[in-house]
C-alpha cells in the first residue's frame, strides 16, 4: 500500500510538471511572443512573466529575442565617385518592432532569415550611397571635408525607408562602418606611394645634410680666409715697418758710397750662390787666372 | 516430442525477428537518407546491430535444435542395437551437431562480442566526429512522412520486441533474449527519432542534434558494457550444468527495452557473475523495495537544490521570476534563496572583472612570446586601417594624373594594437538591452578607431597626437556605449602599438636613419670648420710673428750693418784695392765652397765645349709614395 502511495506521489508530481510544460509558458523580460491557435497569431505578449496556453497542436508559441540584435555584413567592395574601389563592412543593430508584423514575414519567425533580409537591404543601400561620394570624404586628414558620420547616416536612412516599405516589424536602431579598405591590387599601390614618400623624405634629409654641412664647410673656410688674409696684410705692414726702420741707418753708407757698393754686391754674390749652383770659369776670372802661370804639362795633371 | 516442436517454434521466431529487423533497418536507413536526420541515422545503426544479434542467436536456435534432433536419433538408435560394442566410437563422431554447437560456442561467440564490440565502439566514435561536422539538418518539408515512418517503425517492432520478450521468458527460448531485447530498444529509439523530427517540425531546430549526439552516448555505453562483459567472462566461475550466458547478450540492452525488468536484470547479472545468489541478500531486497522512495528523495533534493544559488566574487546575478526581473533583483556575491525552477532563474555576469579585448589585431600565439617588437616584423594578426594624409592630397590636387604613383588613392595605410578594457556596471542594462553586448562594445570600438583614424594625418597620429588619441577614443568609445545603453564603464584605450603596416615600416626606419645621417653630417661640417677656423687663427697669428720676427732682423742687422760699415770705411780708405780685392776672395771663396765648378783653361777659342747640366733624379726618388698632405 505504501509502495502504491508513493508510486502514486511520485506519477503526480510528474503530471504535474508535464502538464505545465503543456499549459504554461514563460516570457522572459528580454522576449516578446507571439501565440497561435492552428497557425493564426491570436496574441502578441510583450511583458515578461508566465502565460496560459493551448497544448500543441491547438496552440503554438513563437518567442522572439527583444533585445536589439546586431551584425556585421561582410566586407564588400564599392566604387566611389571618383571611380576608386572601396572595401567597407557595415555593422547594424536591430529590433523587433511589431512581432505580429515580423512572425509572418520570416518563416515562423526566423531571426536568420529577417537578417538576411536584412543584409541583402544594407548592402544595396551601402553600394548607392558609397557610389555618390568620394573616398577623400570618407578618409580625409582635414576634418572640413569628411563626411564620415554623413554617409553612415545616409546608409541608415536608405535601409529605413526600405524596412518600412517592407512593413516587416523590423526597426533599425543603429549603424556603423566597422572597416573600410582598400582591395589588394590598390593596397600594393598604397604601399608603393608610402614607400616613395619616405624615399622623398630620405633623400631630402640625405641633400640637406650635405647641402647644410657644405654651407658649414665654405663659411669656414671663408672665416679662415679672412683671417689669413688679415694676418698678412698685417704681416706685410710689419715688414714694411720693418724695412722702415732699416732704413734710417743709410745715411750711413753715404760715408763711402763705393765701398758700399761694393759690400752690396759681394751680399749680392754670396747669396746668389747659397743655392745650388754649376759655375763654369775660364782662367781669367780671377783667382782662377793664377792657371794661366802653369806649365801645360802640369796643367793637364790637374784636370 | 513437445520440447522438439517448441525448440522449432522458437527458431521460427528468431527467424521472423531477423527478417522483420533486416526490413526495417533498410527501411529506417532510407528514410534517414529521404529526411537527412542526424537521430535516423544512430538508429539504422542500432537496428543494424540488432540484425545481426538476431542473426547470431538465430543461427545458434537452429544449431541447438539439430542437436536436439540429432540426440533424439542417437537415442532411437541406441534402443534398437541394446549396447553392441560394434558402433562405440568417439563423441566428435557420433555427435557431430552437438560438437558444432559447443564449436560455435567456444569460438564464435566470443569472437562475435569482439566484432559487435568493435562495430559498436567505432560506430559511436565515428558517428560522433560525424555529428558534429554535419552542416545540414532535417529537410522540414519531408519532416512529417518521415516522422509517420519513423513511428510505424517503432509500432512494429515494439510489437514484435514485446513478442520476442515473452517468448524468451519460456524454458528453452532463452536464445531468443539478444535480439528480442534490440528489437524492444530499437522501437523506443526509431520513437526518439521520431520526437527528435518532431522537434525539428516545431522550431527546435537543434532537437536532432541533441537526441543524435544522445543516442551516440548510448551506443559508447553499450560498447562500453560490451568490454566490461568480455573481460568479466574470462575471470567468471564455471560451474559445471550452469547454462551460460551468451556474450552478445547485453544487459544494457536488455534494461533499456525492457526498463521494469531493472531488478530482476541487476539481480541476474550480480547472480552469474558472482556464482550465487546476490539477490537474494537484505540489502538488495531492500533496495528493490524502497526504490520509488529513493527516486522521490532525490527528485525532491534536485529540486530544492535549484532553491538555493550562489553568486561568487566578482560576479552579480539577475534573478527572474515567470521571466519577469525581481524587483532588486540583482544578487551580489554570496549565497541566495530563490522559489525552485523553473518558477525563480538566474542569470550570472561577471561584473568586478575587468574584461578586455583589442581592436586591430589579434594575438598570434608564435610571435606573442617574442621580447622584441619590431615594426618590420608582423607580430600578431593586424588589420590595415585607412588614414588621411595631408601631403597626398596636396599632390593630387596640384598635378594631373600623369604620373603613376599618384593614381593611389590619397589615402595611407595604419596599423594599430588598441586593447579596450572595460567593466560592467549596470548589469540590467548589459543583460537586457542588447542581444550580444561583448560583441557590440567590440563593435562600437573598431567603429570609433576607423572613424577617428579617418580624420587625422598620418604622421600626426604616430607622434605628436598619440596621447590626445587615447583620451579621444575612450571618450567616444563611452559615448558610444552609453548611447546604446550597455551599462559598461570604459577603463582604458591605449594606442600600445601605432605603426605602418609591415610591407612599408623598414622605409620609415630609413627615413629616421636618414635624418640621424643628416645630423651626423652637420656634425662633421661643425667639426671642419672648427678645425679649419683654429688653423687659419694658428696660420694668422704664425704670419704676424713672422713678420714682426722680419721686422725685428731688419732692424737689428740694419744697425748692425751700420756699426760694421762704419769700422770698415777706416780699413778701406787704407788700402782700398787690397782691400777690395781680399774682400772678394773671401766672399768668392765662402760663396763657391758648395758649387760645382767647371773652369775652362783652353787655348784654343775655337774650340766648342757642350755641357749637359739637366738633372739626373735617382731611379729610387721616382718610386717613393709621398702622401697626399693638406695645407692649412
């Protein structure tokens, strides 16, 4: 009897449970629901807590995530208006709006298929707005000229129009770009023209430096010219002070001019022969005449 | 006679079991090809197992029936000949089925629990890795016949198990046990199958991932059981007359097709193991008796377990009730009563710690222990992010496109490492506003680096407006945040690695080089003119004490000359030509002393002397290097 009672107990508490797994549903405060009796959506909860239902296949619940959803959509390429190809990836947040509106338009609800959607709506809407703008107002260092926040609004506006013409229970709450680049081909010539400006710079700064240590250079060497040339100049007025000076003792040569003139002239001689010098005499330069009083015999010895 | 048409009916019966799964296992794997279901196809293999457990035990029926047949002859024969010596010969001989039967027992039923062991081991391996590579799912529009299949399926062998499961209760059926309890677990699992495309049906689309990956389990665990059981017969106690328990046999099997036998399962299975009778013990009895009790206790203690949570430090929990947040309903660290599930859940999120992620690059686990970073050398996985550049655009708007470089567009090229860290401070907001916050915030991040490096120069952003960049993209990353409203606090954004991507960064190094030569060219010119200036002051100031030295000899031998000439007037005017003329020889004498001298004593004028007086430089003097010298 015991047994009975808690096999009873126990067969109870699991009735309990699989009927209110049966009956009841909860709505959690991130969810909205929508409830259908034989297919047709007869309700549409949106405050959390729990709800009476139908079994299946009398009634079905359909739960969706509130909460805004956001994606990423892949990264595609665009031509701008200047006809330069772009790489951009656009990240989105979005929402349920009206899950009566949206459970129908997606096969029972499906978040995957309302992105897609939605995806397939960003990305006509990114490609016309990219292609009526240059890259420079996209990527510009002046801030005057970008139009960054500009076109992401653009972007936006498009998809929302295209949602509401959908009336799909959808509403776009956010937009972004989360990358832009260049394809490949155009990142190699990217690269190229970086690696020319820095090779403009090297050489620019390699042409200073020697222009700049050249200008050093001649401005020393002209500095030291100047002060060369001052040196001698000063140099030659000492020695014409000099020889100013020197000069006041010629009076005493005019005492004996002949025999001053003669001591000039020997001062003369001798110093004329300090360099190295070949003398050719014949025997009547004097003291070399003393020859001609040789015997020819004895003069032959002596060469 | 009764015994022989009973050992008949019951070859019979395993008979119709191995048709009867063989069709439906061809049947179940067809209809798992026609729906594409994960669950369909652990199915097939489990009745493709029964098959051949059926096959087994039916082959072993029929050798136990001629032997049977065969001693009934024996025995015939043995009354009519009364013992004549005439026909005694071996057993092998007179008994041929018999020994058939005890050869297939000895060698081929333990061989096949070897292959079933390996079927079923590698199945569940193999099946496993399968699963969990499988892209595609149950075809929904062919969901329904398949799962009306699926169903009849496990109607027909549920009736044919439940049969079979009878029939072997009877002396002498016990063969057909095996399959019987195959066939019973192979209708509730083509039943799971069915529920697990039923699940499909209803929107839950992973329901036949789940059960797949549930019945794989299960067919490991049988596979398991399988090992035990074999190892087990080799240590079993053979005790003679005692029917043995046939290898392929499984119990796991037996239990699941056949739940309500679990006592009397266990009780068999401890029984033959062990040589006697455990099931007869106090414990087991009891056991057996109180079981509903023990399954209610721990029903209810799961229950109340769910009561009770406990939020470790550092974390906080959003508790909810039918769904609905508990007013106050954030539970700090420690531990907290709540109503059971599935009325009271909670949610926990790490809200002390500090969470990181980086936008720009991901770690790359070769390079992210190396000591050096290097511009030139890719050290994580890094993204190429456009930046202005103030100098390009000049270009292209002052020249014509004549030129190739200037067909890229005016835009360069940025590599960044920016690690944001950031905590949760409302965690209602975090847990309730977005769907996916973490990968928002990452989201909402990049957007701000990409917009912010959209509008600054180039060389601006890697030097001077580093530390500005930082304070900017913290403020907007916030803003950013705030405005969706993820109730994080942004700690820190750190521009730790700003640089041109890898292809370009060994150009910047030399252009730094170059500017470190430029100087060091000025240097060198500083230093030459240092030195040239010295020189020249050094050369000025030898020139002037030169000169003043010149003057000074003037001067002096001026006076001297003076004093020298006025003695040498008296000498003179004493003897003038004497004096004259040993004046000259003196002078002449002093002045040729070092001359080369040719005196020509010829008599003969018209003689002609030819002198060759060029120089002869010595062959030694023309191969000496002189070095190159420098006037100052």
């Amino acid at each position: 009897m015991k047994r009975n009672i808690l096999t009873v107990i126990i067969g109870a508490v699991l009735i309990l449970i699989f009927g209110l797994l049966l009956f009841v549903f909860q709505v959690r405060q991130s969810e909205v629901a929508v409830v259908t009796t034989f297919g047709k959506p007869v309700r549409d909860l949106t405050e959390p807590g729990a709800y009476f239902k139908w079994p299946w296949p009398v009634q079905k619940v359909y739960k969706f995530d509130q909460r805004t959803q956001n994606f990423e959509d892949k990264f595609s390429e665009n031509l701008t208006s200047d006809s330069i190809t772009l790489l951009t990836s656009v990240y989105v947040g979005w929402k349920i709006s009206d899950a009566q509106s949206f459970f129908p338009k997606f096969a029972g609800g499906s978040m995957s298929a309302a992105q897609r959607m939605l995806e397939s709506t960003l990305r006509s809407a990114k490609s016309a707005v990219i292609s009526k703008h240059t890259l420079s107002e996209l990527v510009n260092a002046d801030p005057k000229a970008l139009q960054f926040d500009g076109i992401e609004s653009e972007i936006e506006q498009a998809v929302q129009v295209q949602l509401q013409t959908n009336n799909c229970g959808i509403e776009l709450e956010f937009l972004g770009f989360k990358k832009i680049g260049l394809p490949e081909s155009v990142t190699q010539a990217v690269f190229a023209r970086m690696t020319s400006d820095r090779q403009r710079l090297i050489n620019q700064f390699q042409y200073e430096g020697e222009a700049e240590a050249q200008k050093i250079k001649s401005a020393a060497e002209r500095q030291a010219s100047e002060v060369v040339n001052n040196a001698v100049a000063d140099a030659t007025r000492i020695r014409g002070e000099g020889e100013a000076e020197a000069a006041k003792v010629l009076p005493v040569f005019q005492q004996n001019p002949e025999l001053a003139n003669f001591l000039l002239r020997i001062d003369a001689l001798q110093q004329s022969l300090n360099q190295r010098s070949t003398l050719i005499f014949d025997e009547r330069t004097p003291p070399f005449d003393l020859f001609t009083g040789i015997p020819a015999s004895s003069t032959s010895q002596g060469h | 006679m009764v015994e022989l048409y009973m050992e008949r009916n019951a070859a019979k019966n395993g008979l119709v079991n191995l048709v009867a799964v063989v069709i439906i296992f061809i049947a179940a794997f067809g209809v798992t090809y026609y729906v594409n279901s994960l669950a369909g196809q652990i199915a097939s293999v489990f009745l493709g197992l029964g098959a051949l457990v059926a096959f087994a035990s039916w082959f072993q029926m029929r050798l136990e029936e001629n032997e049977r047949l065969e001693k009934l002859e024996m025995d015939e024969l043995a009354g009519g000949r009364s013992g004549s010596a005439l026909f005694e010969t071996k057993d092998a001989e007179v008994f041929p089925a018999r020994r058939a039967r005890e050869q297939f027992e000895k060698f081929f039923v333990p061989g096949f629990g070897v292959l079933l062991l390996l079927l079923e081991a590698g199945g569940a391996w193999l099946l496993w890795g399968w699963i969990g590579r499988a892209t595609s799912g149950v075809a929904p529009d062919r969901a329904m016949p398949a799962l009306a299949l699926f169903a009849i399926f496990a109607l027909l062998l549920f009736l044919f198990g439940r049969f079979s499961v009878t029939m072997a209760r009877l002396e002498n059926h016990r063969l057909l046990r095996p399959g019987a309890s195959f066939i019973l677990l192979g209708a509730y699992i083509c039943f799971i199958t069915a529920l697990a495309i039923a699940g499909v049906k209803a929107e839950f689309p992973r329901a036949d991932f789940y059960i797949a990956r549930g019945l794989c389990v299960l067919l490991g665990l049988v596979a398991a059981e399988m090992l035990v059981t074999l190892l087990l017969e080799i240590y079993r106690p053979r005790v003679r007359g005692k029917i043995t328990r046939l290898v392929y046999d499984s119990r796991l099997v037996g239990l699941l097709g056949q739940p309500e036998s679990l006592f009397t399962t266990a009780a068999q299975a401890l029984d033959y193991q062990f040589g006697f009778n455990v099931s007869e013990t106090w414990f087991f009895r009891l056991l057996q008796k109180n079981l509903p009790a023990l399954l209610l206790v721990q029903l209810a203690v799961l229950l109340l377990s769910t009561c009770v949570v406990f939020v470790d430090a550092g974390e906080q929990a959003v508790l909810e009730r039918f769904g609905k947040p508990v007013a106050g309903g954030v539970l700090t660290p420690g531990a907290h009563i709540k109503l059971p599930w599935p009325a009271d859940r909670v949610y926990l999120y790490r809200t002390e710690q500090i969470q990181t992620f980086d936008v720009g690059y991901a770690p790359d686990a070769t390079t992210e222990n190396e000591k050096t970073i290097l511009w030139s050398v890719a050290h994580a996985k890094e993204d190429n992010f456009l930046v202005g550049n103030h100098e390009s655009v000049t270009i292209k708007n002052e020249n014509t496109d004549t030129n190739d470089t200037l067909k890229a567009p005016p835009v360069s090229l940025l590599t960044v490492s920016i690690p944001v860290q950031f905590q949760i401070h409302d965690v209602m907001a975090w847990a309730y506003q977005n769907a996916d916050p973490t990968n928002l915030l990452q989201d909402l991040a990049t957007r701000a680096v990409v917009h912010y490096l959209a509008g600054v120069d180039l060389n601006s952003v890697m030097s001077q407006a580093k530390l500005e960049a930082e304070q900017t993209l913290r403020d907007q990353i916030q803003a950013a945040a705030d405005a969706r409203r993820l109730g994080v606090k942004i700690l820190f954004v750190g521009l730790q690695d700003i640089h041109p991507p890898v292809k370009v960064a060994g150009d910047y190094e030399k252009v730094v080089g170059a500017e470190q030569t430029k100087l060091a060219k000025i240097l060198d010119a500083q230093a030459d003119a240092i030195r040239t200036n010295a020189l020249a002051g050094a050369l000025a100031f030898t020139t002037t004490n030169i000169a003043d030295a010149t003057r000074q000899r003037l001067e002096v031998q001026a006076l001297a000359r003076a004093a020298l000439f006025t003695n040498q007037i008296p000498a003179f005017a004493a003897a003038p030509s004497v004096y004259r003329q040993r004046a000259y020889f003196q002078t002449f004498a002093a002045a040729t002393a070092n001359a080369r001298k040719y005196i020509l004593l010829v008599t003969n004028t018209e003689e002609v002397v030819i002198f060759d007086l060029e120089d002869k430089i010595r062959e030694d003097l023309l191969n000496l290097n002189v070095p190159n010298s420098q006037s100052p």
